[in-house]
C-alpha cells in the first residue's frame, strides 16, 4: 500500500463540488471532447443501457479529462521542469499529450505488465519511458524522484475535478439515468463521477467495477482497511491498481457498490462492444458493461457504461473477436 507521498495539489479530505466540476469543465473545453451517450445496439429488447465512449477522447481514454485539469493548476515554472508519472499505460499517454500541448517534458514509469502496445504508444508522445517490475512499484511511489512535477496516480485527489466531468455530462444528457457503472483502478474516476452526478441527482446510484483477478478494492472494501491482493493477469490491466487508506474511504463513501466481474464476462464485453456498437475497448473499459450485463434490467434500470478506453493490443482483440 502507498501512504507517504509529496507534492500533492489536493489530498486525501479533498472532495470536490459541483462548483469544482463545472470550473473543470471549462477548463478542459477544447482539448477534451464531450463524447456523446450511445444506446447498446438493440434488435427487438431495449437494454436501457447506454455508453459513454470516452474511447473518442484525442488519446483514447478519459485520462486526459484530470491530467489536463491537474497540469494547468500547475505553476508555469514549475511546469517546465517537465510532469511525471506511473501509469498502466492510459495516464502516460495522457501525460504526453498535454506535455507536447504546453511543450514540456514528460516522464513515465510503466510496470512489466503493460501490454506493449502501451507501452510503444506512450513512447510515441515523446515521453522518456521506464518499465520496471510490478513488485519495485511500491517502493518507486515511497521515493519518487523530485525533478520532475509528479502526478501521483494514488495521491493526486485533484484529478477527480477534471475526471469528474463525466457525471455532468451523463446527468445534463440523460438525467433519467438511475446508474452509472464504471471501473475502479485508483478510485478517482469513479468517485469524481460519482460526487459530480450526485451534486445534480442524490439518488442517483453509481457502481464501482473491479476484476476478479485483480480485486484491490473490492477486498480492502470488504476487509475495512488497504490489504495486499494477488495480482493475476487480467484483461482488465488499465484497473489493476494498489489500494491506499486514502482512496479506499474516498471510494467508500462516493460510491454506492463495487463488484467484481469475471474475464469471460469481460471478453463477453469487448467482443459485444466491437461486434454490435463498433466499439474498440481495453478491458478496463468493457468492465463496465460486463457488470451491467450481469444483472437484470430492472435492478439496473436505466443504466449508463462509462468505457473509459481503447488501448487494447491488436492481438488479443483478434483472438477475443475470433472465439
């Protein structure tokens, strides 16, 4: 678990309000795209399911969203030092986008389980990469090296403004909406989107999403407190995360359930997405749809999927798409 880190913006009592959201909003206007909600392909049944393809987003996922926000909140000195960060992959390239945007340098720290794919793409933006073992990852986030602007994917609480603005969306474009689903890697997307939705409809219900080869949250949720989990290999890598005190009681009390989906269940997803809506989605963004699928539609009701990126290899969507 990660409990001391440095140069936070926000921390841990952060929680932003509808205030926050809406100066994000229109902060990241013209470099983030507001992606639109798309019914789930229907033939003679209404899912009641929509999704929201943030998979259109210029790097491919919603990361962009808080690393915009975050960096601009950045002193412009300090912010040509250059920003770092540790990433599976999506937040590296979202760092590289935005340092290319304000023409700084960028670094990321990438584990040995990123698919290479990731990896390449980040290095494409410029970005100086490091891949470095899963197991080194605890003590690299306890020493982090201080020439660089860190964004810390765990400790940085500000990244829920500008992730957050999903929930503004999906309430002003679909205020019917009875739950969100969403995957949970740090817990800041989900409980960004979860306080933002919820500043507009209280009742609105928002569900966390882990898989069950990497339940870092579900397990620490249960057990009350950060705990260890065994990492298996997962389709849904973007989400497999580390738990910290911090973003376990953020998750806990933004959130309104988390449950754990299966890899069948996740591969069921992405084939579903790329079959019917056209979609190409990672498996941390097809969880969500995997866990709405899971129930009935009327414990769900009028449901919205966040599928949060696209950045799967080649490889395995072929071999997903072949079965």
């Amino acid at each position: 678990m990660i409990e001391n880190w440095r140069g936070l913006v926000k921390g841990s009592s952060y929680r932003p309000v509808l205030k926050d959201f809406r100066e994000a909003a229109r902060r990241i206007s013209g470099v983030a795209v507001r992606t639109p909600l798309v019914s789930l392909r229907k033939y003679r049944e209404d899912h009641h399911i929509k999704l929201k393809p943030e998979t259109l987003q210029p790097i491919g996922s919603y990361k962009i969203r808080g690393v915009y926000n975050w960096a601009c909140h950045l002193d412009a000195t300090e912010r040509s030092r250059g920003i770092a960060t540790l990433s599976a992959g999506n937040m590296a390239q979202a760092l590289g986008y935005v340092a290319n945007i304000f023409n700084v340098p960028a670094r990321a720290v990438l584990p040995d389980t990123a698919p290479k794919t990731k990896v390449e793409t980040v290095k494409r933006y410029g970005v100086k990469v490091q891949v470095m073992p899963y197991d080194q990852l605890t003590t690299y986030l306890n020493n982090i090296p201080n020439d660089y602007c860190f964004l810390h994917p765990f400790g940085e609480f500000s990244l829920m403004d500008g992730h957050g603005t999903i929930g503004l969306e999906i309430m002003e474009d679909a205020p019917e909406t009875d739950t969100i689903y969403v995957g949970v890697g740090s817990g800041f997307l989900a409980s960004g989107i979860a306080l933002a939705a919820k500043a507009l409809r209280p009742d609105i219900r928002v569900i966390g999403v882990n898989a069950e080869n990497s339940p870092h949250m579900y397990e620490s949720l249960k057990a009350g407190k950060a705990v260890e989990v065994e990492h298996k290999p997962t389709l849904a890598d973007g989400i497999a995360a580390l738990a910290s005190g911090g973003t376990l009681q953020l998750v806990k009390e933004a959130l309104d359930d988390l449950v754990l989906v299966s890899e069948d269940q996740i591969r069921d997803a992405i084939r579903l997405l790329a079959v019917e809506n056209k979609i190409v989605a990672e498996g941390a963004g097809a969880a969500s749809l995997a866990a709405a699928l899971a129930v009935t539609k009327e414990d769900r009701g009028n449901a919205v999927c966040v599928i949060t990126g696209g950045s799967i290899d080649p490889g395995t969507l072929a071999s997903i798409l072949r079965q």
